[in-house]
C-alpha cells in the first residue's frame, strides 16, 4: 500500500459513533482526563452490547456534567447536585431503562451529597460514575469535599485543612452494591469496572481518578496530565475486595484502587413491590410489570 493510499485509509474511531460529533470540539482543557473516562465507559457501552435506546446518562453541572451533552444517548443535564433524583424519577419512571449518572465530585458529593447518600440507602437500581478531580475545575479551583488535606485551592490558598470524603467508603457504608475506584491510567479496568456496573442490578458506585491541570495541578505544581498519570502508574497499589475504610486518599500518596464491593440485595423497586405484594396479595400488581413499559 502506497503512501497515499495510506493517507486516503478511513480510520473509523471506535468511540465516534457514542458521541454528538455535532457539539465538538469539546471544551475540556488539555491533559483532563473526564475523555479518557468517556472513552472507557463507550468502551463498556459496546462490550455490553445493550441497546442504546434504552440507556439513558443523567449529568449535573460542572466539567463532567458536559459528558450528558456528548455522549449520544437520551440524556440530561440537569441541575447542579440533583442528577441523582433526577436518574431516581426517570428510573421509576421507565424500569426498562438502564440510568447512568455521570458526574463530579463537587456535583454528587457536595451540594449532591444528600442524594448520593440516600440513593445508596434506598438501593437505587442506578449507574454512578463520580469522575474525582479533587476540585471545582468549572467554577475556579474552590476546595472540594474529595480535596486532600493540605492541597492548595483557590478557596485554601494555604493549603485545605478539612477532612476530605473518602467516597468508596461512604458509598459502601450507606448500601451500595457494587464499589469500585480505578484511576484514568486503569483504562481497561476502569472500562471492564463500568461494564461490570452497567450489568449490575442496584446502585453502582464507581469512582475515577482524573487530572485537572489547569487548576489543581497548577496551584499544586504538579505539572501536567501526563506527569498525574505517572503519579497514579506510579502510586497505585491494586487491592480488590479492600475494606473501604482504608482507602482514604492523601495528598500525592498512595493510591489504593480495585473493585471494593460487590454484594446483592434488593433494590428499592423489588423491596416496594415484595412489601405491597405481602399486603395485598394478588390484588397488587408489581410495578414494572405493567408499568413503564414502551
């Protein structure tokens, strides 16, 4: 094959077609990783071989909101913190639909915290995907609840003092049924650890670590993308099935990652359908069966 065949060969890009090609360039600075995460989590889309149509993703707001935008499925950007009720409504809307929620972890962790905590509870039948930069990367750098102690952020210019959230153990704590944290260098784990979520019956939790140079990097001088992912090729240590109690992360310390929790239990659905079916018998007609339906 000559050179300008080879210049003429049409490589198709095995994620294109997950993504509105009509709202690119994409606004993410160079060296974040919230591509890499989508990249991996198309990646699960195909190996699931589910149908599309019946996927739908659930943002909040902030640089991973945007992934609801992008990503060629029925989505929704939705208010900032509330992408998790809002996931709940069209999850009982529809049971058929498999929901993804997809966003940061100021948005699900902070002003969404409520939600995160009481859809574990509850044991919603729901997809979480908390791309974990450390930071508010579209509002200014502000300190983050996932901040580690003694990073500088534009709200901590001498360095944050607060405990930060060590999210695999609270999503565990409060019921989660599958926990898992991978970083963006993990890319085929964190892909199979998506695919593994979107199989999965109940409310998944899956955190990724991801680089923010533009703004935590560069106030914390640790260079850029790539010197992050030599940092988390470096520092991680790959515990599965790791008490979520000891996996607290600090600031450039060791990182442990791997699939945490992975347990069954009743989701919020079947738990309502078997204690109405208790109390009334043949008379009650579980929902799901013949509601939210096409």
């Amino acid at each position: 094959m000559s050179e300008t065949d080879l210049l003429e060969l049409e490589i198709e890009n095995p994620v294109a077609s997950y993504l509105r090609q009509e709202r690119l360039p994409h606004i993410w600075c160079p060296g974040c990783g919230i591509g890499t995460t989508v990249n991996c989590f198309a990646r699960a889309l195909t190996e699931s071989a589910m149908d599309l149509d019946r996927v739908a993703i659930v943002s909040g707001i902030g640089c991973t909101g945007r992934v609801a935008g992008y990503l060629n499925l029925d989505s929704f950007h939705t208010t900032h913190g509330r992408a998790i009720p809002f996931a709940t409504g069209l999850k009982l809307g529809n049971p058929d639909l498999k929901v993804v929620v997809y966003s940061g972890d100021g948005d699900l962790s902070a002003i969404g915290g409520n939600h995160l905590v009481h859809a574990a509870r509850r044991n919603m039948d729901l997809t979480v995907i908390c791309v974990n930069n450390f930071t508010y990367g579209m509002t200014g750098g502000q300190v983050a609840p996932t901040t580690p102690i003694g990073a500088t952020q534009t709200t901590m210019p001498y360095g944050n003092f607060e405990n930060p959230f060590n999210l695999p153990f609270l999503a565990d704590a409060c019921g989660a049924v599958y926990v898992a944290r991978w970083t963006v260098y993990h890319v085929k784990q964190l892909a199979k650890a998506m695919l593994e979520g979107l199989r999965k019956k109940g409310f998944v939790f899956i955190e990724a670590l991801a680089p923010c140079p533009t703004l935590y990097s560069r106030r914390n001088r640790l260079g850029d993308g790539v010197d992050q992912l030599k940092y988390y090729k470096e520092k991680s240590k790959i515990v599965n099935g790791a008490d979520t109690k000891d996996v607290g992360l600090t600031f450039q310390g060791d990182i442990v990652v791997g699939r945490f929790v992975d347990r069954e239990r009743p989701t919020w659905l079947d738990a309502m359908n078997e204690h109405y079916s208790q109390h009334f018998g043949e008379k009650y007609v579980p929902y799901g069966v013949s509601h939210g339906q096409d």
